[in-house]
C-alpha cells in the first residue's frame, strides 16, 4: 500500500505504484488535464514518474511559477522542431526558458531573418495543436543536471522536467531573431491568451540586463516591480546593451539596466528615454518612486 499526502495534509492510498499524472487522475479530471509536472517529496519531476512508495505529491500547473517555467522550456523543445520541419539542415544547439519566455539556438547555412518568425511561429501552433507527446528517455551517460527527452523524432538533451504533451503550449508568440550563421530564435510563453495580451501592453519600464550572467537577477526585478502595479518588461536578449538601450529609448519612459555591480549591490540603475539619469536604487525606491510619480497602478 502506497500512502500520498496531499498538500492540505489528506491522505490518499493506492494499492500499487502510480504515475504523477495518475495521482492527479485520481482526484480530478480538470486537474489532470492541467498538470504539467508533479513534485514529489520536494522535487519536481515529469508527469510520467511514477511514485513507488509513500510520498508528500503536490500536481505543478501553469498557475504556478515553476509550472510557467516548464511551458517555457517545452515552448523552446517545439520551437526546435518547428525550425527543424521547416529548415531540415538547421543544427539544433541548445535551448531553454528565458525570463517571460524561452529561446534556441541554431547553427544555420543560410540566415533566416524577422520574416521566417511567422512562418515558424504557424508551424509551432500547429504543433501543438497536434499534440506531441514529450518523453523523458534514459542515457547512458547525460552531462549533470540534463535529461534526454523525446519530441517527434529527434531527441534532446536538455533540463527538465518537460509538459507531457504540446497541447498545453497555447499562448506562446516569437518576437527577436539574433546571430547569422549561428542564431538565437527568442519568444515568451504564458499559461493563457490573456496573459499574452497584457504582456504585449506597451511597458512602463524596460529592465535591460548587461549580459547573461544578469539574467536571474534582472527577471527578479521585473517580478517586483510588476507586484508592486508597475507594467514591466525584460530584454535578457544575448545583445550589446547599447543597442538594447537605443532601442528601447525609442518607445518606453523609463530604463532600468542592471550589470555586475548592480547584481552585486541589490540596486538597479534608472534612466529615462530622454536620457536623464537618476543614478543607483535599491528596488523598492524604485517601486515607491514610480507609485509617486502615478506610473504604478496605473
């Protein structure tokens, strides 16, 4: 007999081992249908693990941080095949989850450019609405902390877990394109078209990261000022921070940039699209500075 605590403390017995998804079975359909992972004693894992002894479960759906963080991790498994149906020769490099959305790298003979991102972007949608199982696959020997997984045809070493399956993978867009002859594809995912739209709201504040070593530290950022009523965004792009600035100096008020020394500090540095320059602040001045001028809440 297999004892499962739930996470209000109820109790549930099975007179065998189960999967993640089978536990999540037995108390609802609706839930089942949402799960994208389970996590099991604390640690997440796929839907198909199966729990053979007793165990704390808890189902992990896109409502969730971590479940948003695997739809986008599974976003860039089908963007990969989606560049892999359409350009055969592309070489897939890695990929994963990025701020609000996910990215991938190719090794391409040809550049594609901006225009290729609707046409891709058609055949993910068309991926998912076929619904692609996505499979764990034991390896012999996976580099530490990877996993090999299974999408149509080609397999993947990358970090896990991953969605069960593409249909979950709804509300996704493509929006930058970098490198040439190896190149970044970017997009964002979200649990529903709803929280599409509102991501595609023009933002109060950019939070532009110096480079990649920024990264957790500039989406944190981003988390906190959003709660505290401020419409922020992210650009955690692999570009020069010159040219992320000059871009978006065009069409948003307010820059927050974030590099070593801000990381390091816990402050962010504010400047304004017409360049005046408001020096060093710990998040929330910011936060309190932005409800002052009416920005926040707004």
């Amino acid at each position: 007999m297999i004892q499962i605590t739930l996470p209000d403390g109820s109790l549930r017995e099975y007179d065998q081992p189960l999967s993640v998804h089978e536990v999540a079975a037995s108390i609802g359909h609706g839930l089942a249908s949402a799960a994208v992972a389970g996590r099991v004693d604390g640690n997440l894992v796929d839907c198909e693990y199966m729990i053979e002894a007793d165990a704390r479960v808890s189902i992990v759906t896109p409502q969730e941080p971590d479940g948003l963080e695997i739809l986008r991790r599974s976003c860039a498994l089908m963007l990969a095949m989606a560049v892999k149906q359409l350009h055969p020769q592309a070489q897939m490099r890695s990929g994963s989850e990025l701020g609000d959305g996910f990215f991938y790298v190719f090794a391409v003979e040809q550049s594609l450019t901006p225009a290729d991102l609707p046409l891709i972007e058609a055949r993910m949608q068309s991926l998912a609405a076929t619904n692609h199982s996505i499979r764990r696959k034991e390896a012999s020997s996976p580099p530490k902390e990877l996993s090999l997984y299974r999408l149509g045809d080609t397999e993947y070493l990358t970090t896990g877990p991953h969605v069960p399956a593409t249909k979950v993978l709804q509300a996704f867009a493509l929006d930058h394109i970098s490198g040439t002859l190896q190149q970044r594809i970017y997009g964002t995912c979200w649990s529903s078209h709803q929280e599409l739209q509102h991501w595609r709201l023009p933002p109060h504040v950019m939070v532009v990261s110096m480079d990649e070593r920024q990264t957790t530290y500039a989406h944190a950022v981003t988390e906190t000022l959003r709660r505290n009523g401020v419409r922020a965004l992210a650009d955690l792009r692999n570009e020069k921070v010159r040219y992320k600035i000059r871009q978006h100096s065009q069409t948003v008020p307010y820059l927050v940039v974030v590099g070593e020394k801000e990381k390091a500090g816990e402050f962010v540095s504010v400047r304004s699209r017409t360049g005046e320059d408001f020096g060093r602040m710990k998040v929330d001045a910011v936060c309190d500075w932005m409800r002052s001028t009416g920005i926040a809440d707004a």
